[in-house]
C-alpha cells in the first residue's frame, strides 16, 4: 500500500491540471479579489472560498478523470489475479489524492494569508485539519461514483461540470447570498459544498456550534459517497 500510495502521490504532482486548477487559479483569484474589492471581511471569505474550490477541482474533477483511465486500462480487473485486494489499492489512491488536496488547500491558505496580511490562530488551524482531510476524501469517493457512470472522457467532463460548477454558483464560496432570492437560499441550505465553506469559516472565526454542525453534514455526505462508490464500482466497462 505505501509504494502504491507514493507512486500515485509523485505521479499526482506532475498532474499539469493541479498546478492550473487546484494552485494556480485559487491563489490567483483569492489574492486578486481579495485587494480588489475593498470590504474588511472580504479577504478571509474569498480565501476560505478558493481553499474549499481548489480541493473541489482535484479530488472531484481530477480524479475522476483517473478513476476512469485506469479502469478503462483494466487497471481494476487486473486486480482480481493479484494478491493485492481492491479495497487496499483504492485505499492507497484515495489516501494519496486526499493528501494532494490537503497539502493544494494548505498552500491556497498561506498563500493568502501572507499576501492579504490575515491572521490565523493555532486554533483555528488545527480544526482546519479535519474539516481539509473529510471533504476531500468524501470528493475523492465521489469520483469513483462519477467514473462509474462515465464511459469516456466525454462523458466524465459533461458530468463533472453539471455537479461541480451548480455546487460552487449556488454557495457562497465568491460572494454572499444574503440578497439572493429565497429559493436560491434554500437551495443553498442543502448544497454540501456550501457546508464545506461553512466549516471553513466556521474554523476560522473559531464558532464552534456552525463548526461541529457543518463538520457533521460533511462527514455525513462523505459517508454517502462512500456508499455510492461501494454501490456503483465497476471493474471493466463490458
């Protein structure tokens, strides 16, 4: 499991796609915004934001692109003549991913931090930590899930964007939804990926009753990905 897990963490980091989608963008768009627009809270919203959306774009988008390569290699079939178990190998490449997420999440956040001079306690980061490791892992789990009703790359990126994109502009990841409509505030009370951001902000500002709530309902949708991807995993596409 451990060369598994490294080989597919160095393999990871060469990924071009992370560098652009899960660094680059985020810690462009977390700074530019963030002195841009001129509002005191501000700063500490877009880059809770751009953390939350850099580790959406790799431990969903990303990953379910390799899900898919490997499976259509027969990566996963091959596996049933190994003594290797399924479980292990999928293990080690959730476990590398999550870890990449983690580390492009960290790196968003000190990013802005230096940049936009905000101020993060000890404490503050340590409940980072489990909120930054569950939502990826959940994300990861629903790439399986995603791969397993993709046939071709077509098909995972039609996907993908009709998740990934309704999540982010229905939350509150780039602006507040305190005008928006009513219905769309409703939505976004059931959207998980507005739950993710909440625990970040929630980390950040140490609120504790928001934090454990919205930890709980990220966990939660991380179990259901998980019985999802149990659910629909595909060795082959025959």
């Amino acid at each position: 499991m451990k060369t598994i897990f490294s080989l597919t963490f160095k393999s990871a980091c060469r990924d071009p796609f992370l560098l652009l989608w899960s660094l680059i963008f985020p810690i462009g768009g977390a700074i530019g915004l963030g002195v841009f627009i001129k509002s005191p809270d501000y700063p500490e919203h877009i880059l809770t934001g751009m953390m939350a959306v850099s580790i959406l774009f790799y431990a969903l988008t990303t990953t379910s692109f390799a899900i898919l390569t490997q499976r259509r290699r027969g990566v996963y079939n091959l596996l049933r003549v190994t003594p290797l178990p399924l479980w292990k190998y999928v293990c080690s490449l959730s476990g590398a991913w999550t870890s990449i997420s983690f580390l492009c999440a960290v790196l968003v956040m000190l990013s802005g931090i230096f940049a936009l001079k905000l101020s993060v306690s000890i404490s503050a980061f340590f409940a980072l930590v489990p909120v930054l490791t569950i939502a990826p892992l959940g994300y990861v789990l629903f790439s399986f899930f995603i791969a397993s009703l993709s046939r071709t790359e077509n098909d995972a990126s039609i996907l993908t964007n009709l998740i990934t994109l309704p999540l982010v502009f229905c939350s509150g990841a780039f602006y507040s939804l305190k005008s928006a409509p009513q219905f769309l505030r409703i939505i976004n009370g059931f959207n998980p990926f507005q739950w993710f951001i909440n625990a970040l902000r929630s980390a950040f500002d140490l609120s504790w009753d928001s934090y454990f709530i919205n930890t709980g309902l990220v966990s939660l949708a991380a179990l259901v990905a998980f019985l999802l991807a149990l659910k629909t995993f595909r060795y082959t596409d025959a």
